[in-house]
C-alpha cells in the first residue's frame, strides 16, 4: 500500500524519463524520433497501421541491450537472430499498437497542458530548478531526437498509464477466496526423503569401446571446437577521451556557481501516519463511517501522542507501514501524495495533526523529525562536477573525431598504430573468441563478431570498419592468431564420453530401482533398505532441503490418507521418494498477512482482466505479419 500511497507514479515516471534520454527508444514509436524516416518494408500491419522494419529492427536491439544489462554482458549475440526471439518483439510491438489504439476509441487523452506540466517536471530538462527550453532541445538532440518526436512517445505513455489504471483498477476480492489462498499457501507438510543417486549404481556399469566410438561418431559436432580468433583492438569511447581530459579550475568553480540550486540538499521531514481508507469512489456513508473513526483514533492519539505507534499498528489500514507503528521514513516535497505533503510540511516536530483527506482516505499524521536542507560545499562535489564536465568535453570530441577515426582504420588498415597514435587510443589484445563471442565482453557485439570473422580480417588482414558497439563506442580490431575449426581426436575425449554414458546408465538403474521400491510401498509394504533422511517441515515458501521439482509434486500429492508416497525423477539424474507424514493448514488469522494475500490476489486478478482484454482485442484484430521480412537478420 505505501508504494501506491507515495507518489511513485511521478518520482518513477522522471526516473523513467531519465533513463529514456539516455538510450534509443526501444519499443514505442521508433520511427518519429529517427531522423530520414525511409521506414523500409513493413514487418506487419496491425488494422491497416504498419510496423516497419526499421522499428521492428530498433525493438530487437533494445531489447537485446536490456537483456545484456540484466546479464552483465554474458549474452549469445545470436540471439538477434533466434526466430522466436524476433517473433516475441513482434508481438510486444503488436500489443501495444492494440492496446493504444483500444486507448484513444476508449477516449483516453492527453491534453497540451498536461502533457507541457509533465515535461517541465522532469529534473533533466530543468536549470536552476526550472525548465529549460535549451536544455530540452539540446538533450533531445544529443540522442537523435526531436521534441515532436519525444512528445509523442511522452503523450503515448501517459495515454497508457491512464488506460491500464482503468482497466485493472479495483478487482473485488472475497473473504472466502483470501481465506482459501491462505490456507493452501501456507500449508505445511512433514516430509521424509529417500534418493537413490547415480553415483550410488556407477559401478554396476560397463561402458564398452564399442559404445564410445559409437557414441563419439554420432555426436561429432559435439567435440568439435569452432573457428577461433586472438584479436588487437582500440576503443573509441566517451570514457576513453574523458580519461585524456583535464578540467581547468576556473571551469569547475562557474559550473558550481551556475548550478547553485542544484547542490542544495532539501528540506526531509520523517513522519508517521494512522490510515482509514476510503477511496474516492467510496459512498457517503461510507465515508462519513471512515471519518468517524479517523476522528476517534485522532482523538485516541492526541490523549497520548506515546501510544501513536500502537494505534497504528492496530488502526491503520495502510499495510506497509502499519506494523511499523505507521513510520514512513523521510521525505522531501514531491515525494508524497499533496494533501499528505501539504500537512506535513507546515506541522511542527511532535505534532500530531488529522485527519487530513486524500484519495486513499484519512490520515491521522504524528510529525518525527526535520532535517533542514543546507547546501553542499565545492569541494563536496568537486568530483562529481570534474565527471560532468568531462564527459560534455568527452561527447563534443566524440562528436568530432568519429568519422575521422572510422575514415582512419579503414584507409590505413594494415595496422591500428596510426589510429592509436592519433588519438592516443591504447591497443588491447583479446582473448580467444568464436563466432558467438568470448570471454572478452567489450567485443561481444554481434556486428562485431560478423566484421571480426569476415574475409577481410582473415584472408587479407585487415582492419575491421570501425563498428558501433554501444551508444558513443565505436571499436576497430585486425587479427592476431587464427585456429581453424578442428575436431577434437577421439582419444583426447574418450574418457569424456565414458564419463557420461557412466552416468546416464546408472541415472537408468536409480530411476528403475526407485520406482520398483515405490510400487512396493504403494502396494503397502515398505522395504527396510530404504534410506529415509528426515522428517522436515516444508512449505511453498520454506522448501528446506526439498529441490523445487520435487516439492512441486509433493503438494501436489493427495493426502486423504497419510503417510502419501510420491516419486520424482530428480534433473541431475536419478530418482526420489517422499514420504509425507502430517499436513497443516495455513491460519487466515493474521490481518496484516490477509492484507498481503489480497493485494496479491488482486494484481493476479487485475493482471488476468489484462490479458484477458489483450486476447479479445487480438481476436477481433486484423493483423498480418510478413514472415519473409520477419526473419530477415538485421543489418
């Protein structure tokens, strides 16, 4: 609740925002902020309206640089070319052409005013604490961007926030469900296992000559190493000229100066509240109900502001902070809800004011403690400011020696010497890297990779061209060593292969004794050789011991008779049997735990209706998708 009562919907917007000026759009409307906009064919139509190529293309690498942010670089560059990879970023673009078109016939819509009061809100277009039309156009620009375009996408974005709010808004939620979710969710069982490993039958296998050689001439791509390549490189990147960059102090003291406002640290105020909910839609009475017993509570509270913490814990209905005695923690203005805020911020330390209305209902607020704001000496942020300075440096001398460095590794590209002397780029080496990459991150770029094992590296030992491997990064490499695709000599792998037609025969022998022995058992007698280990109490959230494949089969068993005997091949091979001995139901007792549950069940709820509403709009659409332009690679 306390995520939804602060005003995240703005602090997270901006930050959204934020990261959106910093890297290409990814999935929305591509083609209004690209410049020379030849949209090339179409990838599909959705009702008549096409998605280009040059979108679709542009989704697939963002999508892509997400996934390898999310991963720390360890990405397969093929990918991108991973047919139900490119068919997923197609659907999402589908989605959501469907779902804004559904927005503007619901008639949802974005008015010129609000649209210019969310622009002028967001801090990186703003100077001195206001907007800044030049910063704007300037941020804008850097990224290839136009203000129409932006707008657009902004425009767009609000129109969908609105539109999703109204769709998944309040789901109702019974008693009797929440009561039931808890029940099998915190359901607990008294389990005993038996495994039956297959290290535990190895020695009962022989795996023959003949079965190697067999083995070894069926799966050759197997041991087969693919071409390899040992590379020199530079890297032309702003962090790379920033390095080579010194700021003079007279600069770094105007830029304190110019930017004042912006290293004052604001105003916090630490505050505690009691919240009845009554949401806007509420009726009269129950309004007037939710009032009532704010103002008794108020009144509580004030007779002994001591006590505040425990009426919270027992009043408020605000499921976050309640069973913190109503704490919040500290904010600044913009961060909360604007009646919470304006109360707030005119109370005094200790006071305790209410109730004070908002469109989560009444809140009964206790004022913590004030930390004034006070602003941050030069040296403070000399770091931060030399960084900053830096890197507008680094971006304008970007912005000028890209074309000649590229120019330059292509002219002379017998060698990287000239390049690395003229721009004082040091040469790296990498290690060994196949067509899918290496342990060299920085070059795991799939265009990079093509360039990298093109003929013109390995026959004619050349340069590569100078290729765009992230935003502001241009690198160029030539060829140091090269190995060819080999296959490993069967004597080199035998004892591979051995070892692992070793262990998929005893993984057979465990699974076939596992079994045999749960038969018995079920037939109701149990072999004394079977090796409990346990008894532990399990649950959904607290598997001890108990693998997630094997715990999912466990609640799944039927207890109306216990001891229950289930059986699970297990993934590492071999086999498992369970013995469940006692099941306890959860107790729907806890009101804050039945507040969890519900909020839970209502996302599940208003995620469904969502999707349920996504499946009707792509029923009744007409969408065509041109499956030869589909599975064309990018260029």
């Amino acid at each position: 609740m306390l995520d939804y009562f602060r005003q995240g919907a703005q602090t997270k917007f901006a930050k959204v925002i934020l990261a959106l000026i910093t890297v290409p759009f990814a999935l929305w409307g591509v083609d209004s902020y690209v410049k020379n906009g030849d949209s090339g064919d179409s990838v599909a139509t959705v009702n008549g309206q096409k998605i280009n190529a040059r979108e679709f293309n542009q989704a697939v690498k963002e999508n892509l640089d997400q996934l390898r942010v999310r991963y720390n670089g360890n990405l397969d560059p093929s990918l991108a070319n991973n047919p139900e990879f490119r068919q997923s970023v197609l659907e999402g673009l589908i989605n959501q052409r469907l779902l804004l078109a559904d927005a503007a016939r619901a008639g949802v819509a974005v008015s010129d005013k609000q649209l210019a009061e969310r622009i002028a809100a967001i801090t990186a277009f703003q100077e001195e604490g206001k907007f800044s039309k030049t910063r704007y156009q300037s941020l804008l620009g850097q990224q290839g961007m136009t203000p129409a375009g932006f707008e657009t996408r902004l425009r767009q974005d609000l129109m969908m926030q609105a539109y999703q709010q109204g769709v998944t808004s309040t789901p109702i939620i019974s008693h009797t469900s929440v009561d039931a979710l808890i029940r099998a969710s915190e359901q607990t069982r008294e389990v005993s296992v038996a495994n039956y490993l297959p290290e535990q039958f190895a020695n009962q296998v022989k795996i023959s000559d003949a079965a190697v050689k067999a083995y070894y001439d069926s799966h050759k791509q197997e041991f087969t190493v693919p071409d390899q390549v040992k590379l020199e490189y530079v890297v032309l990147s702003i962090d790379e000229l920033a390095t080579q960059i010194t700021v003079p102090e007279e600069e770094i003291k105007k830029y304190y100066e110019d930017h004042s406002s912006q290293y004052v640290q604001p105003e916090e105020r630490h505050a505690s509240h009691i919240l009845i909910k009554a949401a806007n839609d509420a009726s009269e009475a129950d309004k007037k109900a939710a009032l009532a017993k704010a103002e008794d509570v108020l009144k509580q509270a004030k007779a002994d502001p001591s006590k505040f913490s425990a009426l919270a814990e027992k009043y408020s209905e605000d499921s976050g902070s309640a069973s913190k005695g109503g704490d919040v923690g500290f904010f600044t203005k913009g961060m909360m809800t604007k009646p919470f805020e304006d109360a707030a911020f005119q109370m005094s330390k200790g006071e305790i004011r209410g109730p004070v209305q908002s469109e989560f209902g009444y809140h009964i607020l206790k004022l913590v403690d004030v930390k004034p704001s006070k602003g941050k000496s030069l040296e403070d942020v000399r770091a931060e400011i030399t960084t900053e300075l830096k890197k507008q440096k680094a971006l304008k001398k970007f912005a000028e020696i890209a074309e000649p460095f590229s120019n330059m590794v292509y002219e002379q590209s017998s060698s990287l010497k000239p390049v690395s002397d003229a721009y004082k780029l040091p040469i790296n080496q990498s290690q060994w890297m196949t067509r899918k990459g290496g342990p060299t991150q920085v070059l795991n770029n799939e265009k990079f990779l093509q360039s990298a094992f093109g003929e013109e590296v390995l026959k004619n030992k050349r340069n590569t061209e100078a290729v765009e491997i992230a935003p502001n990064t241009l690198v160029s490499a030539r060829l140091l060593e090269f190995k060819a695709s080999a296959l490993r000599p069967l004597a080199e792998v035998s004892s591979e292969i051995t070892a692992k037609l070793t262990a998929e025969e005893a993984s057979k022998l465990a699974i076939k004794q596992g079994k045999e022995q749960l038969e018995q058992v079920n037939k109701g007698t149990v072999p004394a050789s079977i090796a409990w280990q346990g008894p532990q109490q399990v649950s959904r959230q607290q598997p001890g011991t108990i693998v997630p494949a094997t715990l999912e089969v466990v609640f799944k068993a039927s207890t109306k008779t216990l001891p229950a005997y289930v059986g699970v091949e297990n993934p590492q091979g071999g086999y498992s049997i369970v013995r469940i001995s006692k099941v306890t139901d959860g107790t729907p007792t806890d009101e804050a735990k039945k507040q969890l549950y519900t909020d839970r069940l209502k996302m599940l709820k208003a995620q469904s209706e969502f999707n349920a509403l996504l499946a009707s709009l792509r029923q009744s659409a007409e969408v065509k998708v041109r499956k030869d332009v589909l599975e064309k690679k990018e260029q």
